[in-house]
C-alpha cells in the first residue's frame, strides 16, 4: 500500500486545499468548514495547482470531497477567484477520472464541479443550488449544464435557483448514488479503488473520448482556452512580474 501524508499548508484565510495520494488514488479536500467550504482567491489556487499536480502526477483517479458538514458553500463573494481554474476542464483538462463526493450544501462553484466530474456520489443531506440568475452573478459557464441534463431540467436548475434534493439529482442523472452520509466516503472510495486497477491507458482513452464527445458550452470553452493562453511560458512570466521591458525589446539575451 502507497499512502503519503496530506499537503495543504493553512492560508491567510484559515482554509486549505489538501491532497493525499493512497494506492493511486489522489484525494482533494476542501478544508475550510466554518466558511461551508467557500472558495476563497488563495483556496481557488489552490485546487487549482491540485489538478495539475494530479494531471501530471501518478495518481490514477480523485476524489474530490469537502472538510465537515459540506462540500462547498461556492465562491467566497467577499474575496472571489479571478479564475475560474479551481475546476477541471475550465483549468487543466485531465483525462484522468474525477469522483465528487458530496454532502451538505453544494452550492455555485460547487455545481461545477459536480459537472465536470465524472461520477458523483452524495449523503441523502446534500443540497444543491444554483443562485446565479436570482444574485445577478455571471460568468455563464453553467450553461455547459444543458448538456448533461435534459434541456428543461437544465433551465429550472439555472432559473429557478430553488434548493434541489440529491434524489431530483439522481433522477436528473447528476449523480450515480445517494447513500447514508456514513457510507458517502467508503462508497466514492470503492469506485476509485476499481478505477485504479483497471488498466490506465484505457481509462484515460475512454475518458478522452468521452471528453471529446460531450459539448461543452462556450463559457466552458472560453475558459479553459483563457487558461491555456496563461500557460504560455512568457505570459507566465508576465504573470508573476518577471518580464522586463528589456525582455520585450530582446535586449535582455
């Protein structure tokens, strides 16, 4: 058994992103329960430096889950991301597969995350809720939810902005399973022990082609292509401030 410690140093916002890798399998937490796991700028960053680690990393599977009662309340509006690379896909695409397990509110950011998962398991307390249209907050990356869902189902979920129940979701086909919240963890753990020992390169083929299959929507895409243009090694660089004028005249070489 490979089992390594949880990495996650505490952030100025007292969260944290946490990821421990066990038999192949990375497990991400989000870890900052007296906020409901609200994600903060720092804790956005977080996850997303997550997801390449586990794109670029051994692991075979995740399992992305939040600390207590939650798994998130969303973005954190008092001190929001400025990107949206805290979910795969809008950041990194990985074929590598993605398990959400969820309990408590799932809220927001926390409904695309469940959407770019690739199964999801939640506690029969889970609630979920999309509130954008009724806040006036956009950046219309949810509308990629039409489809994964049927068209009307899409819309109620995105206008209505009511509270869902994790058996509407498991009818909706959002989710695979609702079980005990003391079966939630050990349930998502099992599908990623079985993911893990199938055999990898067929796992990430399927989950290319399926990648390659479902639409997305174009604020899905324009996000996910912002975030390649930002890995570009000078638009990095400039990022970080460390592109002098001199860098762009060429007279540094």
């Amino acid at each position: 058994m490979t089992h390594s410690t949880p990495e996650g140093k505490a952030l100025s916002d007292g969260g944290r992103v946490t990821y421990e890798s066990i038999d192949g399998i990375a497990i991400l937490t989000i870890d900052r329960p007296a906020k409901k796991n609200a994600l903060s700028r720092a804790m956005a960053e977080s996850l997303a430096q997550a997801w390449i680690k586990f794109d670029e990393g051994d692991d075979r599977v995740a399992l992305l889950k939040g600390a207590g009662a939650d798994f998130t309340a969303g973005i954190d509006v008092g001190d929001a991301p400025a990107e949206p690379s805290w979910a795969p896909n809008l950041g990194v695409a990985t074929s590598k597969p993605i398990i959400a397990a969820i309990d408590g509110w799932c809220i927001g950011a926390g409904m695309m995350l469940l959407q770019q998962a690739d199964l999801a398991v939640a506690a029969h307390t889970a609630k979920f809720r999309y509130p954008e249209a009724k806040f006036g907050l956009s950046r219309g990356m949810a509308a990629g939810l039409a489809t994964k869902v049927p068209h009307k189902i899409a819309m109620e979920i995105l206008l209505v902005g009511r509270v869902h129940t994790p058996d509407e979701f498991a009818r909706a086909g959002l989710l695979n399973a609702v079980v005990d919240g003391d079966r939630l963890e050990s349930t998502a753990m099992a599908w990623a022990r079985e993911i893990a020992a199938a055999d990898h390169d067929v796992v990430r083929y399927l989950k290319q082609g399926v990648l390659d299959t479902v639409p997305r929507g174009p604020g899905e895409h324009a996000a996910h292509t912002l975030w390649e243009i930002e890995q570009l090694p000078g638009n990095r660089r400039l990022k970080a401030g460390a592109l002098s004028v001199d860098d762009l005249k060429g007279t540094s070489r």
